[in-house]
C-alpha cells in the first residue's frame, strides 16, 4: 500500500501512473491527494489516468478522492483508471468519492473507469463511494462503475453501495446496486 501520496496537477495526464501502455499493474492500494489543473487536465484517477493497448489493472484499490473542476477537452475521470482503451480492469474497488463539476465539456465520470472503449472489460469490480456530475444535465456522462457515454466494453460482475451512490449518475448494464 501506498499512503499519504501528494499527486499534484499540470500536466494532461494525473494519476500514480500517467499512462499505462500495454504494461500491468496489480495488488496496488493508494491513498493521499490527487489535484488538477484548469484548461490542462483531462485524464484523472487514483492508480492510472490512461490505460491501453491490453494493458491490464488488476486487484487494486483507490481511496483517493478524485475531484476534477477543469475545462480541458473532454475529461475522463475514475477511481482506478480515467480512460480504458483496449484493456482490461478486473477484481479492484474504489473507496474514495469520484466527481467532476465540469460546466463546458462532455465528461466521461465513473467509480471505476472514467470511460471504457475499444472492447475493454470491467470484471469483479466495486465501487463503495459516490461517482457523480456537478448538475443532472451532466449525469449522462457519470455512471456507478463507468460513464455510460461511448460505452464500447464488457461489465460484468460489478457492484456499487446504494446508499452511496451519488447525485447524476447512472447505472449500465450487468452493475448491481
């Protein structure tokens, strides 16, 4: 476990790890702080803001809050991963409050994955916090375990509490709440 982590803003990528490019990380637990940085972030979460090209992220844990207020493109905010791209998350959970009170942009918002696209999966996951957009026209974006919005993956086997679900979210299939 990692704790007391400062992961500080300026730069488009903010996470314990940027990018994750076909590599694998697993059993890795993290706490500490994690901020951003107006016009200059998009991607966010506590243990990868970027995960592609069969990269894989397994038995993990956040308990990092991940708040994004920023304009930057379109922003990919998750507990574990803000952007999934023909990868894979399986078997880690999210204890930390996930949010984006983005006004201006579309927002890819989730307990898990912030967004979920090009075949990636989601297995086994759970998320024990609140994963919400700012204002309900945004909850399109924001989903329990991942943002519904371009959703082009397999979930399966994946569960939220409900009585910390969130404002402006919403649910996708094979999640149980």
């Amino acid at each position: 476990e990692l704790d007391n982590l400062y992961i500080p803003g300026g730069h488009a990528s903010v996470s314990f790890i940027q990018v994750l490019n076909g590599g694998s990380v697993s059993r890795l637990s993290v706490r500490g702080k994690i901020t951003a940085t107006v016009n200059t972030t998009n991607h966010m979460a506590g243990i990868a803001a970027l995960a592609q090209n069969n990269a894989s992220i397994r038995y993990c844990m956040n308990w990092i809050p991940v708040s994004a207020a920023r304009q930057a493109g379109n922003n990919y905010t998750g507990g574990i991963v803000g952007q999934l791209t023909a990868s894979t998350v399986e078997y880690c959970a999210n204890f930390a409050a996930i949010t984006d009170t983005n006004y201006t942009n579309a927002l890819h918002n989730g307990g898990i994955a912030g967004s979920a696209e090009s075949g990636s999966t989601v297995k086994s996951c759970y998320n024990a916090a609140a994963a919400s957009a700012a204002k309900s026209q945004y909850s399109p974006g924001s989903g329990h375990i991942v943002s519904p919005r371009g959703l082009n993956a397999t979930v399966t086997a994946c569960y939220y509490d409900s009585n910390k679900a969130g404002a402006h979210n919403n649910a996708v299939p094979n999640v149980t709440g």
